[in-house]
C-alpha cells in the first residue's frame, strides 16, 4: 500500500512540474507574439515613414521643374527680341532678375566618394550615405570649422581606405587657402599645412568650390555639430534629419540661386 501512495504521489509531482513548464512555455510564447506585434508596427510606420519621404521629394521635385522651366523662359525673355504693337523690334522687359542658377547635388564618378563639408558626409556617386561626422569647434571662427572639417574628413577618408575622393565646401576662402598655401605665420597655418600634406599622399584627391544649395546635407550635419560636446563625432548611419535632404539629392532635385 505505502509502494503505491509512493508511486501515486511521483506521478502527481510530474504532472505538477509538467504543468509548471507548460505554463512558462505559454508565458514565453505570449512573450514572442507580442514582441513580434511590435515589430510589425514599428516596420509598417517605418514604411509609412518612407513612403511620406517619397512623396515629399517627388512633390520637392515638380516644384524644382516648375523653377527650371521658368528659370528658361526668363532667359528666352531676356535674350530674344520681341514685337510691340506698331510692330517694331523691341526687348521684353523683365521684371524679375535674370542672374538666376540651376543648382544640384554634384554626384561623384563611380568609384569616387563625394565629401561634402563643413558639417560632413561622404556619399557614393548614386547619393547612398556611408559615413558622416560633426563636432564642435575648438576655437570659435568660421575658418577654423571649415578646415577642420576638411582636415578630420581627409583623415576618415584615408582611414577607411578611399582613394577616389571630391572634396566639396562652401567656404570658397578655405579652398582658395588650402590650394595656394599659406606662410608659417598666417593664422591656422598648421591646419592648413597638414591639410596639404594629407593631398600629398598617394591617393587622387580633388578640392572644389561648391555652393551653400549645392551643400545641403553637410549644412544640417554642421548644425548638429554646433550643438555636440565633443570635436569630432563620427556615424555611420544618416540621423533622421538627413532623410529628406539625402533622398533629395539623390533624385537631383533641383534649388534656384540669385
């Protein structure tokens, strides 16, 4: 009798921890479904995300063809001979003026990687972002920013083994410092020293002039950077706040200059 309550009472601790581990199974499982909902959400707000991006810069981009084709019939107006009524040749005036520029993103080469600066990023030439960097600046001068930036994105540019580089500012003056070169008593001459010394090297470096719409994406890294602790803060994804201006300049959306 004592075997059989000995026996009855195992079967009964097996069914209990059985009945344990079923339901931490089912916790564990309810655990995952819930986790996988999640998911699901967060994947169809990002493809809502997207696909709002994707409208905003095909609207972004009728509105630079409206620009463009009035930016060409400003120029046929300003160029072309007109008929008044006595029929006499005359020229049309213009009421707005005609120093107008077509301005976009300047894409790279294949093979070559744009850096776009003062606030930086590099790009491919199908406009895909591979690194970027910002920081704050040291001492508090324009100038310095600008070849700073120039300076730590010739550095992670090397250092990440790319040999094919343009690299584009809007600070026509850091350009013009870094291509004539300066005596070892101007101001930031060791800056600009070891920028020429980094273009030495052997790898195919080529420094241009661009403009501030031209410069879109590195004017809202350097923002970040006004804002940051550190001199030198490198990513290797694009922050939300590129989204637009990166997807813009891939499809060549096109900006107007006076």
């Amino acid at each position: 009798m004592e075997a059989v309550k000995k026996q009855t009472r195992s079967f009964e601790d097996g069914k209990n921890g059985n009945t344990e581990e079923q339901k931490a199974l089912n916790e564990e499982i309810t655990t995952l479904k819930s986790k996988v909902k999640k998911l699901e959400s967060e994947c169809e707000a990002k493809g809502n995300k997207e696909k709002t991006l994707e409208t905003e810069v095909e609207a972004l981009k009728k509105q630079s063809e409206g620009f463009l084709m009035e930016y060409d019939r400003l120029l046929e107006d300003n160029q072309n001979l007109r008929i008044d009524a006595a029929g006499i040749p005359v020229e049309r005036p213009v009421s707005v003026p005609c120093n107008l520029r077509a301005v976009t993103w300047t894409k790279p080469i294949e093979g070559t990687v744009c850096l776009n600066m003062d606030g930086s990023l590099m790009r491919n030439n199908s406009g895909d972002f591979i690194l970027g960097f910002y920081g704050a600046a040291v001492v508090p001068n324009i100038l310095f920013a600008e070849l700073m930036a120039v300076l730590h994105g010739l550095q992670i540019c090397w250092e990440n083994g790319f040999r094919k580089i343009i690299c584009l500012s809007d600070s026509l003056q850091a350009v013009s410092l870094i291509r004539d070169g300066v005596s070892a008593h101007r101001r930031f001459a060791n800056e600009i020293f070891s920028i020429r010394q980094f273009l030495s090297r052997d790898w195919e470096v080529v420094v241009e002039h661009t403009l501030r719409e031209d410069n879109t994406c590195a004017d809202v890294s350097a923002k970040m950077g006004a804002l940051a602790d550190s001199p030198l803060m490198k990513i290797t994804s694009p922050p939300s706040s590129l989204a637009m201006p990166l997807l813009a300049d891939a499809r060549g959306v096109v900006f107007i200059r006076e």
